[in-house]
C-alpha cells in the first residue's frame, strides 16, 4: 500500500542547550532527524514532508526529495500536522513521526500502515506499554478495545489520577486516513493547560463522526524513544549504535567486543572481517573482506580493499589496497593511496602520497606529496621535505629504490628505479636510475681528542 509521512522537526529543543537545532545533532553518522527519513523511505514511502520551524534551519540539511514545510507557530503538534497538510496526497493513508523519536524502523512503519488497512480505521495509533510511563502521553480505551482518546500528561490538570495510572502510551506515531485528519484537524482546541493544539486529540473528533480509532502495540519500546536532552541522546546513541554492530555481525563480521567498538550507519563492512576492540569507523568508511582492524584504530572516509591489516592507526580520507599491513601507531592522511601488498609500520605518517605494490614504509618517517614505486623500500626516519614554506612539492622515487635510514629528499626530487641512497643523506638533486646517492659531511676523527682536552683544562687532568 501506498503512503505518506509526515516528520515532525519543529520544536526548539531547549533542554539540549545548543545552538545546533536538536534534530540535527548526529547519531552514529547520521544526524537525528535523518533516521525516520531513511526509515520512511525503506519502508516505501512515496512523499516525505519534515515539518520544520520559522528559522528554516532544517531545509538544508534534509536529503535530496523531502519536501521542508514550515510551522509558522509554536502550537504543538496538530499544529505541525497542519502545516504540513497542502504536501500530502489525499487518497493514500499518512503515518505521522517525530524527528526526534529516531530508532523507528522500516518494519515497524509497514507494520503499522498494514495495521491501519486491516482495521479500517481513520487513524491507527502506535502504542506502547511502559511500566514507568511518566511524561507520556497515556491511550483511554473504550470497551471495545478501540482507543477513545488520548490524554497528555505534561502538565498538572492535563490527566486525572487514574488516568495517568494507565501503562499504555501514545508512542506519537500514527497512521491516518489523510481525508479525515484534514477534515479533523480544524476542529483541534487548545484547552489544555499548556495552550496547544494536540494531534491526538483529532482522535475524539473522528469517533464522534463515527469512524473507528486503532492502536497497534509496538512490542520493542526503543523503537519509539524519544530524544530531550543530551543524557537521553547518549541513551539513544548507545541503543543505535548496538543496532548498527548486530546488523553487521550477522552478516558475517567478528566484532571482539561490542562495548569498544563504535561504527557509523553509514559505514560497509565485507564478509570475515574481525573487528578488534577499541575500532572506530566513521564517515563513509569502507572495509572489504577477510580484514584484521584493530586494537585501537579509528578510520574515517577511508577504504580497505581486501584482507587489509591495520592495528593501533589512525586514517582520513586514505585508500589501502589488497593485503595491505599498517601499523602499529600509524597515521594516514587524506590523499594516502597504499597499493597492493604495500606496507606502513611503527610510526610513520603519510599524506597525499602513492605507496606503490609492494613498498615498504617500515618505521619513524613521514612520506607526504609523495609517489612511491613498486617495491621500495624506505629506510627509518626517511622524510620528505615537501614544503618550502610557500608551496608545496612532490617526490618522486622509482620502483626498487633502497633507502637508506635518516634520509631526507628535498622535494622537488626525482629518484629513479632502482637507486639507492646512503644513509643520513640530504637529497636535493635527482638521482638517476642504478645510482648511489650520498649527500653528507665527511666523518673526521680526531685520535685522543678527549685525553688531550682533558690536558688542555685550566685545572689540569682530573680537575
């Protein structure tokens, strides 16, 4: 069945004590209010309409299709309905969410619409039973079974009692028949204590025309959690989070230890690969098969082709190839391209760099606006000097270059196949290919230099 929704992003979410508009702080990746939209659409929404308020600060920031609406007044939630209605098809239901509410999935979504054609209602209600359901929002049940009303909760006077004894939850997800929510909602009141016009209770009106209200229970309370300051969005985070390393694990990944480990939404893991503790992937992360990351790795906007190993590293924006090996404690730039079977070890940092198939950048050097050719092999503490203060250079060393340690090439250098160059050198030239490159002081040797000085002191030896 076809279907619209509606997101509800326009509160002010004053309890988060930002600048950044509460629906927009992130959530593994991806920002709140991102989350019902990816589930609307998974479940097959054909129109998304986020309801947003007078600063427009969330036009911007919604994917490409949804339709941004305005609430032009603070004035609760039949309000945001309202504002949203000139969008929405007239001859397809409506399911209703919050963008805060973010952990919603595309199975429950279709569960409900399916829900809500079964029953024939005008609207149809997600529930949800709490033991502790203060704050909320609670469903009065005619006797039989159909949902009379809905009664808030947020304020003295807005609840009787008993009423507020009831365990059952207005979850604020809601699946209407769109012709007669638009009929109803006009006729919303703001006699409540906190003055606003409440979408549930559209819910009277349509009973009163003689059309039947549903509740359909979601069985998994988390998936209607709702977001108000940052403790619960921690809260929320977590649960996220733990969604996002089970989905992942039973698609054929090993994560060590789920509690250390955080992973974006957004991120692609192949099949087989271990993920140890301490990883964290952000971004548009992608990590192919057979891989090892971990102990301690964060990667961001990076690539792992195949049966990549990286320990105790850190990368931006890099690219490592098949049966690459990094680290431990190395650090990756953005622009760094590892070729196959290339590798980066203890303490080296690279950027903007090509490391060729094969090449070796085993220790204690930084490789940076760099090309490296195939199996090369860098000694310890090689460095390219590539910034001469105003610009920056490129180094350009062959296929099978041999290194030397504690040299530096002076960019912009050329080292050709095969060369080498000694160790402690300063390579301001380019070497031409099967060359030896040595740029450095002779050694003098001074015999018995320290006897003599001792001599030599005013105090003589001893002294």
């Amino acid at each position: 069945m076809s279907f619209s929704v509606v997101i509800m992003a326009a509160g002010q979410g004053t309890r988060m004590h930002s600048k950044t508009p509460k629906v927009l702080h992130p959530i593994c990746g991806r920002p709140m209010v991102h989350w019902p939209i990816h589930a609307a659409r998974e479940a097959g929404a054909t129109t998304i309409v986020v309801v947003g308020s007078p600063d427009g600060s969330l036009a911007e920031h919604l994917p490409e299709g949804v339709a941004h609406v305005v609430q032009p007044v603070q004035d609760g939630t039949g309000g945001a309905v309202a504002a949203a209605s000139g969008e929405l098809p007239h001859d397809v239901p409506v399911v209703i969410l919050s963008g805060d509410v973010p952990l919603i999935t595309p199975e429950a979504i279709r569960q409900l619409v399916d829900a809500h054609a079964a029953a024939g209602a005008a609207a149809t209600m997600a529930t949800s039973i709490l033991d502790d359901a203060t704050g909320y929002g609670r469903v009065v049940r005619a006797a039989d079974g159909t949902v009379e009303q809905v009664v808030e909760t947020k304020a003295d006077g807005d609840a009787t009692a008993a009423q507020r004894r009831i365990k059952e939850i207005n979850t604020g997800i809601f699946c209407f028949d769109t012709a007669a929510l638009l009929s109803a909602l006009p006729r919303v009141g703001t006699a409540n204590a906190q003055r606003e016009r409440y979408l549930p209770d559209t819910l009277p009106i349509l009973r009163a025309d003689g059309r039947t209200i549903a509740a359909h229970v979601i069985d998994d309370p988390a998936l209607t959690l709702g977001i108000n300051d940052r403790v619960q969005l921690a809260q929320v985070t977590q649960l996220a989070r733990r969604r996002i390393l089970e989905g992942h694990m039973r698609a054929g990944v090993t994560v060590v230890d789920p509690a250390s480990t955080d992973i974006d939404v957004t991120v692609t893991i192949g099949q087989d690969t271990v993920l140890d503790p301490g990883t964290i992937l952000r971004g548009a992360t992608v990590i192919g098969a057979d891989c090892h990351v971990g102990p301690q790795v964060t990667l961001t906007d990076c690539t792992l082709r195949d049966s990549v190993t990286i320990r105790h590293a850190f990368g931006t924006e890099a690219t490592a190839h098949d049966n690459v090996t990094v680290g431990p404690y190395a650090y990756l730039r953005p622009g760094t391209v590892l070729r196959e079977r290339s590798k980066i070890g203890t303490f080296v940092e690279v950027k903007n760099s090509d490391i060729g198939p094969g090449a070796k950048v085993p220790h204690l050097s930084y490789l940076g606006d760099a090309d490296v050719g195939a199996d090369s092999n860098m000694g310890a503490a090689t460095i390219t000097a590539n910034y001469d203060g105003t610009r920056k250079h490129r180094t350009t060393i062959g296929a099978r270059v041999r290194s030397g340690v504690d040299v530096t090439f002076v960019a912009p250098v050329t080292v050709g196949d095969d060369a080498i160059t000694g160790a402690g050198s300063v390579i301001t030239r380019d070497v031409p290919p099967q060359a030896l490159a040595i740029a450095r002081a002779r050694q003098t040797v001074i015999e018995d230099y320290a006897a003599r000085k001792r001599a030599d002191a005013p105090d003589g030896p001893g002294a």
